[in-house]
C-alpha cells in the first residue's frame, strides 16, 4: 500500500492557468507537508499543516492555497501559474509536528509550466 | 537562523570505495539530525538518524555520527555500490519550530 500518495505524477500547463495538486496519506499522521525542489534538487518547505491547521507558512506567493479537508488530505492549489513555478513539489507526512519524527514522502509531482 | 550546509557534489566513486559526504549545521537548541536519500524519479526515504549528541545513526551499511562539538553529522560508508547512487540530503529538525531543513543535497554516482 502507498504510504503518501501524490497526483497527479506529471503536470504541464500553460502560464496564467490555475492547477491543482492532490496529497493522501494513509499512516494516520498527523502533520503534512507541502516542498518545492528546483532543478538544482534545492528543497524547500512550503506549509506544514498539523491536524487540518496551518502551523508553517513560508515565504510562498499567495498565489499558492493549500487546503486541508482532512488531516489525511493536503491539496495544493496554484493560481495564475508563472514560469519559476516550474518544479517537482513533494507532499510528505509525520506522525506529529514534535520530536524526532521520520517524514515520509510522496513520490512527488513535476510542474512545467510552459 | 537554523541551518544545514553539505559538501557539493557530485561525488564520483568506484565501486567498493569509501564514501564521506561532509555535512555541518547551525543550530540553536538541540536539533534531531536525519540523511534522506532521494534516488532517480523518487521521493527522499529516511536513510538514517540520530536525536542527540554523541548517537550513531546506522542503515544499510550508512553511518553518520551526531558531533555537537563539531555540530557535524558526516555521512560514511565503508563499501559503495552502484546501487548507492542517488542524491543525499542532510536535514535537521528544529527543537523549538519543529520545523525541517534540508541541506542542497549531493549528488553521489558510483561507477562500476
């Protein structure tokens, strides 16, 4: 069984389109999250939700919503798309937002934007 | 503020040699230090980690030593293999956030 899934895989749009990124995981944690990895592999957090509720926001255009139905869901919602987000955004989770948990990850989902 | 800082790759090897991926971190506290793996087309897997100082972390043959007074976390293998090429990220957790962050990742391709 997928532990976090991610879809879609493979997503090529053109600019000024809005596109949507759907996140699930199945391990019953309780924290989810949301990273951009550029074409240098550089990765970076974006939201971090804990139990449906936003606790990490970092400097990301508003341009990106994330939305939590549930804390086994966090889609990512991207308005009027711009070249740079071209990317590979992963979605990982962790048991809870404290300690030393694992964070597992999805398999991730490359954006081209055209 | 917090940070993580890797040696920059790539990193060639031949199999069987030894492998030392340097990674150093500014921390405030006492952060939790993980190595993720990321092979080709694939999520980062948690490789190995270590929540306090002075704890070995070990897996697959990886091993990584958490050095406060050097605030290192190196990665080591003995042995490489083909199969080891990938790009590693080392991470901290921050104890007062709780928040990750990576390192740019080094990128590692053993050649048979």
């Amino acid at each position: 069984d997928t532990a976090v899934s991610q879809t879609p895989k493979y997503l090529v749009t053109q600019m000024g389109n809005d596109k949507s990124i759907k996140c699930e995981q199945n391990l019953g944690h309780d924290t989810m999250y949301w990273y951009k990895q550029d074409s240098k592999k550089f990765l970076k957090i974006m939201f971090s939700y804990n139990n449906k509720e936003l606790i990490i926001n970092e400097t990301v255009p508003n341009r990106f919503s994330p939305k939590s139905p549930d804390k086994a869901h966090l889609n990512l919602h991207i308005n009027s798309l711009e070249l740079g987000d071209s990317a590979v955004y992963f979605c990982a989770s962790s048991r809870n937002s404290r300690g030393a948990g694992e964070q597992y990850f999805g398999p991730g989902t490359r954006l081209t934007v055209t | 503020g917090d940070s993580v800082t890797q040696m920059e790759g790539p990193v060639t090897l031949s199999e069987e040699a030894f492998l030392t991926i340097n990674c150093t971190y500014t921390a405030t506290g006492y952060p939790s230090l993980f190595w993720y793996v990321q092979y080709p087309g694939e999520g980062l897997q948690l490789l190995l980690k270590a929540t306090k100082a002075d704890d070995k972390g070990s897996n697959k043959g990886f091993e990584a030593t958490y050095r406060k007074e050097t605030t290192s976390f190196h990665l080591e293998k003995g042995s490489v293999q083909v199969s080891d090429s990938a790009v590693y990220f080392c991470a901290l957790l921050t104890s007062g956030t709780y928040k990750y962050i990576f390192g740019t990742g080094t990128r590692l391709k053993v050649l048979a």
